[in-house]
C-alpha cells in the first residue's frame, strides 16, 4: 500500500529552521499504514530536512553558526554570477543537507527518539511558501 500527501510552510529564509514533525504525522495518521516507510520530500533547491532535537540552542544559533562556517553566506559563489542573484550558499547548504528524509514506521508510528524532531531548514534570502511532500510505503 502507498499513501502520498503534501502540506505547505510559510518560511522566513535565512537559515529558518521549522519543525515539521506535526504536520507529518497527521499524513502518517491519515494513512492507515502501520508499518513501512516514510519519505519526507521538501520541493526546491535552497532547502533541505533532517532530524534533531528541536530545543533553542540548535534551533536559533547552532545549526546556523554551523551553516555559516560550512558555506558562508559573503563568500563568492558563481551561480550568483550567472544568475545575478544572492543565493549561491543556499544552494550549497541544501546540497549538503538534502532535501528528503526517510523514517521508518513501526505499529503506526514514526521511530524518532524521545527528543527527535523533523526538521526543515530554509536558505534561501527570502521568505517562501515551502512544499513538502510525505510519502509512505508499507501495510
């Protein structure tokens, strides 16, 4: 059996960091599957999802800081030349990161740790309307 859902998220850019786990549930509920695979999918190129714990410190500076020293946002990037614009290190950043995630579902429920959320980290310069795209695999 295959159940595929999608949801949008408002984003502010600039490394935004969003918990999705919520929203991802919901589809997983809706499903009915109670064990497979789930495959989170955000559609664009200057995002991208993984997994953390989903507290202040990660959420508001480290992860950022993180990103910042990896592909820094000032540095000189030839896709802003060819395309006249200021997103080369988002491009980079979600290249790293990648924009699926799969989790496994056991008995109905994803299998994320007490405190492991999902999360979608935006790039990009500007705020944005995300789609994400759920997808569960199993019975």
């Amino acid at each position: 059996m295959t159940h595929a859902d999608r949801f949008q998220i408002a984003t502010q850019g600039n490394t935004q960091i969003v918990d999705v786990t919520a929203p991802v549930v919901r589809v997983l509920g809706a499903s009915g599957i109670q064990q497979g695979l789930l495959v989170v999918f955000v559609v664009g190129s200057t995002a991208g999802l993984t997994t953390t714990e989903a507290e202040p410190g990660l959420m508001t500076h480290d992860l950022k800081a993180f990103f910042e020293r990896v592909a820094p946002e000032g540095a000189n990037y030839q896709h802003e030349a060819t395309w006249n614009d200021d997103n080369g290190h988002a491009h980079v950043r979600a290249a790293l990161l990648g924009p699926s995630l799969t989790v496994p579902v056991v008995a109905g429920r994803l299998t994320l740790g007490t405190w492991q959320q999902i999360v979608l980290l935006d790039f990009d310069t500007r705020p944005r309307q995300r789609e994400v795209v759920v997808q569960i695999v199993g019975e």
